[in-house]
C-alpha cells in the first residue's frame, strides 16, 4: 500500500469529483492521504477533507506564495489548529525565489514562525523550497541549533547539497512525479543516493502528473507512477518500495494512524 504524503484536496480541480478521486486512489493502492493547508482562511476546508475520511490527514500552513497576506510572525495560530487529532504536520511553508509572489523577509519570518510551531508541537514541518536551497538550508540548520524538530523537504527537485542538509538534520526527502519527468536526470541521480529509509513519496496533486500521466490534471492514484519510477532507481521491487515509503510516512507523521492495522 502507499501514502500520498502532499497533495491539495481542497483544490478546485480534486473537490469538484472528491468521491472519483478517492476511488481512483483505492483502486491504484493508494491507502493514506496527506491533504495540504496553504493558507489559513482555507484551514476549515482541509481539515473537513480530512474528518470525512478515517485514511486522510491534513496539515496547517501558509505557502510561501501567502506570506504577504498571511504570513506568520509567531506560531500561535498553528499551533491552536494542532489541537485537532487529524492534523498531522505544520506547512506547507518554506521560501520561493522562483515566483517571489511574497517578499522575501516575509517569507522566511514566516517559515521561522512555522518551525518554532513545529519544535514545539513535535509535529514535523513540511517545506517547500524552489530557487532558494542555499537560504532554506541555513535558515534549517539555524533554527534546529535553537532546538530539534522533525520534518522533509517536500516534492524534492533540487541538488544533492540540500539534500545532504536536510538530511543531516535528520530530515526526510519526498519525491514527486519530476522523476518522471524527461529532463529530470540529475534529480534521478541524486535520489540513488538517498537513503531508503529517508525516502517518501507524493503527488503535489493536482499539479506535476508523472509520466505516464503528463497533461492531466495530477490525483492521489498517480503517486503508483512515482513509486515505481524511485523503486526502479533505488534498485528494490515496488512491494519493498511501497513498504518503506509507507513505514516512513507513518514513522515521520506519528500522529497519524494506520486505519488499516
């Protein structure tokens, strides 16, 4: 069975065919789902996602892109949404010097806000970084000297050097359907040499459908795509591929319980 660690649910192009799209991921061996919050006025939404749904959790986070409208300055507001037993992770946060949709200082006051929430809930951050390795790594290893948190580097695209960090901070790295992708080799490449037992997968749903999938509006049941491309690479079956990425998820998200077992 497999774990969608990230994807959006709530967004317009999964919430409009929920049941579809659920189905879908059964039918593919999809048994868990990790529904994303992105902004805070559309917490209530996640979160209801995840209540109807005994194999669904969510998270609470501002993206990158939200922080000038609602970027945090302190983890209280996080913090108060942890309370709730399906929320199982602080973010999606981070920094993106790609779009720059938000300033960057916002940005990572931001992203600093999110991990005190996650040093102090012991939940594990989910970050995004994009065009800014050098400065997520420093402003990681600068909050972790402050105090241990747990948490990943989510839909994994960058270079073994951030990768290295994250996963000296006892991180872990998720891998989405650019693996996929044809120019992804360098990326391919750097996943060879991710440990196994660091490693999970996603979908970013409803965006970067894998190969064979491109084109299409991305879904929980496409992750089987990206599994099987990280099995072909890591060298394992997909069984034993699926085994670890799930013990992973459920090691790293430990407020989460298998609805199965």
């Amino acid at each position: 069975m497999l774990v969608d660690s990230h994807c959006h649910l709530d967004f317009p192009e999964l919430a409009k065919d929920e049941a579809g799209v659920l189905a879908r991921a059964r039918t593919a061996g999809v048994a868990g789902m990790l529904t994303i919050g992105t902004r805070l006025d559309r917490f209530d939404t996640v979160r209801a996602i995840a209540e109807r749904h005994d194999n669904i959790w969510c998270s609470v986070g501002v993206h990158p892109h939200e922080a000038k409208e609602e970027g945090q300055r302190t983890p209280d507001r996080l913090i108060a949404a942890t309370r709730h037993a399906k929320v199982i992770g602080i973010g999606e946060t981070g920094l993106d010097f790609y779009y720059e949709h938000s300033p960057r200082p916002e940005q990572a006051e931001s992203f600093r806000a999110h991990i005190t929430a996650a040093r102090e809930t012991g939940l594990p951050l989910i970050v995004h970084t994009r065009d800014a390795d050098a400065e997520t790594g420093d402003i990681l290893e600068d909050e972790y000297a402050k105090g241990a948190f747990t948490g990943l580097i989510h839909c994994f695209s960058a270079g073994p050097e951030i990768a290295r960090r994250a996963l000296g901070l006892g991180m872990y790295i998720s891998i989405s359907g650019i693996v996929t992708f044809k120019a992804a080799e360098a990326l391919r490449t750097t996943v060879k040499d991710i440990p196994l037992e660091r490693l999970l997968v996603e979908t970013d749903a409803p965006y970067l459908a894998p190969v064979p999938k491109r084109g299409k509006t991305n879904e929980p049941a496409f992750v089987a795509h990206t599994a099987a491309k990280v099995a072909e690479l890591k060298g394992v079956s997909i069984a034993e591929l699926e085994a670890a990425t799930t013990d992973n998820f459920f090691r790293l998200f430990a407020k989460a319980e298998r609805p199965w077992s």
